[in-house]
C-alpha cells in the first residue's frame, strides 16, 4: 500500500530519491520545474503524483501536461492531458498521453499524437520519440503535412536531424496544387529538399497520365521525376516504357533511355529505339538508336526503319505526323521502299517519300523525284509519282517493261497496282510473249499520256490517249539501245527485306 505525504515530506522524498540514484548512476536527470500540487507515494516504487501546470526538463528538452507521475529512482515520467513536448525552437510534441525514459531518453506518445516540426505536421495514434537517435517513428498509420504534400503510411521513420522521413507500407502523396498522387510501398522524403526517393513498384498519377516503376525519385517541389526499374508512362492512348526515364513536369519535357517502347493503341503503333524525347505540351517526340516503327494493319504489318523517328501530335492545330529521317527502309509484304526521309500524316493516311525514293509493289519498281501514297481502310489506294516518274517491271523471260512520264498517277486494288496514268512526254517499253513463254517482239512508244493495266502484278495493256509515235521491233532486230528508256536503273539489290529493315529489334 502507498501512504499519502505532506508537501514537505514529498520534497524530501525526491531529494532524497534523487541523490540515491545519483549516486547510482551519472544519467541526466529528469527536472521538475514546476506543479500546482504533487503528492508521494511509496511502494515497490515509490514515485510522486503532480497535477496542475506541470513542467519537466530535462536539457534542452521541456515537457508539459495537465498532470503526471514521476519516478525519480528509475528517472521516468508518465504524463497525461494536454502533453505538450518542445524540443529546442522547432519541434513540438503534443498527445494525451506520454511516456518518458530520462535514461535512454526515449518517449513514447498516445492518443490524439501531432508532432510539428517547423512547416511539417504528423498526426497518428501513437509513436516513439528517440532524443539520442533523433528519431521518430510509429506503426499504425499516419498523416504528414508538408508544404502542400499530405504523406500517408502504415509505418514511418522521421529523422528530427536531417528532416528524412522513411515510410513503407500503403505509402501516399498527393498535392492538391499540382494535382498528383503518387503510391508506393517503401519511400523516403526529404522535407529541406522536398524529395520523395522510392523502391519498389511505385504509381504516380497526374492530369497528364500515369508512370509506373520500381525505383527513381520525384521533387515535389520543381516536379523533376526520375523513374528506373523498366518504367513506363501511360498517356491518353500512348504508353511509353525504357529502362529509365527522366521528366519534368512543368515544361513536359521528358527522356527514355534504354530499350525505348512507345506504343499507341488507337493507331496500332510501335516504336523501337535506345534513346526518346518528348514533350507533352507539343506532342512532340524524337527517337534514334537504330528506331524501328511498326504498324499492325489488315492483317499484315508495316514495317518502318530510318536513323531518327520524329513523332508531331499536335491535337490544337490537328497536326498528326511520324517523320524519318535518313537511310529509311520500310517493308510490308505487298510493298517495300526505300529513301533519305519521310513524313506519315495520320489525319488523311498518306505517305511523303522525299529524295531518291524507290518503291516495290509485285514485280513493278517505281522511281520519281517525289512520291506519295494515300491509304484508305489500311490499304494502298492512290500514289502520286512527280518528276522523272520510271516504273519497271519484269516478266516471266525476265525483259524489263518499263513506263516514263513526267507524272504518274498509280491507282491500287487490294494493295496490288491495277492501273497506272502517265501524263506528259510518255514512253513506254512492252514486251510482247506468247503465252508467257516466247518473245514476239518489243512495242516502243511516245505519246502525250498513256494508260496501262496491270493483271496479277503483270503489265497488262498499253492504251495511249494521244496518238503516239510508236513502233514494233521483230526479235531478231532488237538491239540493246531499244530495250531501256534514258534513266533506267534496275535496282532489285536495294529493295529492302523483313530481316533488312527489323534486324534484332523484334
């Protein structure tokens, strides 16, 4: 049984008490400075109840409450309502309930617990609070404030020194202002710094999309995220993944480096590559290393290679282009090509082929200055040839019919040529066989336009609009002069292959 004391007796009593365990041990003791009324007890453990404006010290440290018990042997405190712990001129401690180990200066808080350090808020049920390690931490959830950011986290890890939180377990961040939210399981947070660092699968969620990774860091304060661990973006229809990412959020600007995969759904693309850039402000994008495009379409793909892949979605001014620049090869089964750039509009589906183009549909190779190909439902439906237009192909004795014009206008039926329309100082070279077996001799003609049909990939018939200047060579009267057109190249070592254009990217 414990016996109450008078004021006087409960003084000495902690005098006495605290030169006994002074001479126990040289451990900076716990200081009363101050209480409305105190009352001794004895026991197995004799301590002092005190009430009313009670007030501890103990170094730099001040505690606050409506009332404790003080255990002077064991310099330990129990303090209770409205606690209140100051540490220096930043932090401050606040709870129902708290416990205190003079010792080992570690204490422990309950109920309604807020820790304020400077701009930064904890609220939680409980949490420990180590002096020596400068450590806070606690295992039943809380909520941090900071600056803008709410943190929240089964467990966590302040360290009052260096401002870091640690947090692991169902780990938030959202920012109202700049409109994020970012999930992950292990995360550390620098409150001077304003740096989340993460480990682990992490999600971070804005107005512009979502990225997903294992590892990387996010400023909350200038929005520069890095992300590693294979990551990936998700954006409108785009997802964008590489071994690491590098983006800032306030120009939109962004790098992937390191097996580069842009996918689009809605348009059935894919772009290879070792390096992007993008901003998402311009819907602009740059890919190199050895890029490769591929697009799924009619039950076939469109293979596309070139040095440097440029993407333009501009959804304001309705601008959707892919642009390649340099040793462009494309490859799809019904047609192949060859050029120095290209430019894909995907508002009206047509193909721009720029600088020394080649193109292979069948057996008919088409050269001119400048080409472009209109698509319709994924297939071949017209194509422009401009300037020194050649179109070649070869039959079954393996001769060259060949068709020059100033401009050649190709029409398709099932991504195969059926006609074609030559207009302007038209010249045409045909083979005439028998039964595809035997030479009857070779039609040359000029005229002002000509129409030609084609049949299984094959010249078919030559109908000129004007009367042409024309003339029929006996095959024993065929010279070698008679059997090219000036500017004919044959040039079926260049016609790019599956293998040529996708290499060790598929």
């Amino acid at each position: 049984m414990f016996r109450k004391l008078s004021i006087v007796s409960a003084l000495i009593f902690i005098i006495l008490n605290s030169i006994t365990c002074f001479a126990q041990t040289e451990q900076e003791k716990i200081e009363l400075v101050q209480a409305g009324s105190l009352e001794g007890h004895e026991g197995k453990e004799p301590y002092v109840k005190l009430k009313d404006n009670v007030i501890f010290k103990q170094g730099g440290m001040f505690l606050y409450c409506d009332s404790a018990f003080q255990y002077a042997k064991t310099n330990y405190v129990e303090a209770f309502g409205r606690v209140r712990l100051v540490q220096g001129d930043t932090l401050t401690l606040t709870c129902s309930k708290l416990e205190y180990d003079g010792n080992t200066k570690q204490a422990k808080a309950i109920g309604n617990v807020i820790l304020i350090d400077k701009q930064t808020i904890l609220k939680t049920s409980s949490l420990n609070y180590d002096r020596v390690l400068k450590n806070v931490s606690y295992f039943s959830g809380a909520n941090v404030s900071d600056k803008g950011n709410n943190l929240t986290s089964k467990i966590g890890i302040y360290n009052t020194s260096s401002k870091v939180f640690t947090f692991k377990g169902n780990v938030h961040i959202t920012n109202p202002g700049q409109g994020f939210l970012l999930d992950a399981d292990t995360l550390q947070y620098s409150t001077l710094s304003r740096l989340a660092t993460f480990r682990g699968a992490t999600k971070i969620t804005t107005k512009d999309g979502t990225i997903v990774a294992q590892e990387g860091s996010y400023n909350t304060s200038t929005a520069v995220m890095y992300f590693g661990g294979r990551a990936q973006v998700f954006s409108g229809d785009n997802k964008i993944s590489g071994n690491k990412i590098d983006y800032e959020e306030k120009t939109k600007l962004g790098v992937v480096t390191g097996n580069v995969r842009i996918e689009n759904k809605k348009d059935s693309i894919t772009v290879l590559g070792q390096k992007a850039k993008y901003t998402g402000t311009k819907g602009y994008s740059i890919v190199t290393g050895n890029p490769l495009m591929y697009q799924v379409a009619q039950k076939d793909t469109l293979f596309l290679k070139a040095d440097t892949l440029v993407s333009i979605n501009d959804t304001v001014n309705k601008v959707k282009l892919l642009k390649a620049y340099y040793h462009v090869q494309m490859f799809r089964k019904d047609m192949q090509a060859t050029c120095d750039s290209l430019v894909y509009n995907f508002y009206d589906s047509t193909i721009y082929f720029y600088r020394n183009p080649v193109l292979w549909n069948g057996k008919n190779q088409l050269v001119a200055d400048s080409i472009w190909m209109v698509q319709k439902n994924g297939k071949m439906h017209k194509m422009y040839m401009r300037v020194n237009a050649f179109v070649i192909s070869k039959d079954t004795l393996d001769n060259f019919n060949q068709i020059r014009g100033r401009q050649i206008t190709a029409s398709f039926a099932n991504n195969h040529i059926n006609k074609i329309l030559v207009e302007g100082n038209a010249e045409s070279i045909y083979y005439a066989l028998e039964e595809e077996k035997k030479l009857i001799g070779l039609n040359k003609a000029e005229g002002g336009s000509i129409v030609v049909l084609f049949a299984d990939d094959k010249l078919s018939t030559i109908t000129y609009v004007t009367q042409p200047t024309a003339e029929f060579i006996p095959p024993q009267q065929i010279k070698q002069e008679d059997t090219r057109l000036k500017g004919f190249k044959w040039r079926f070592k260049e016609r790019p292959t599956r293998t040529s254009v996708i290499g060790t990217n598929l």
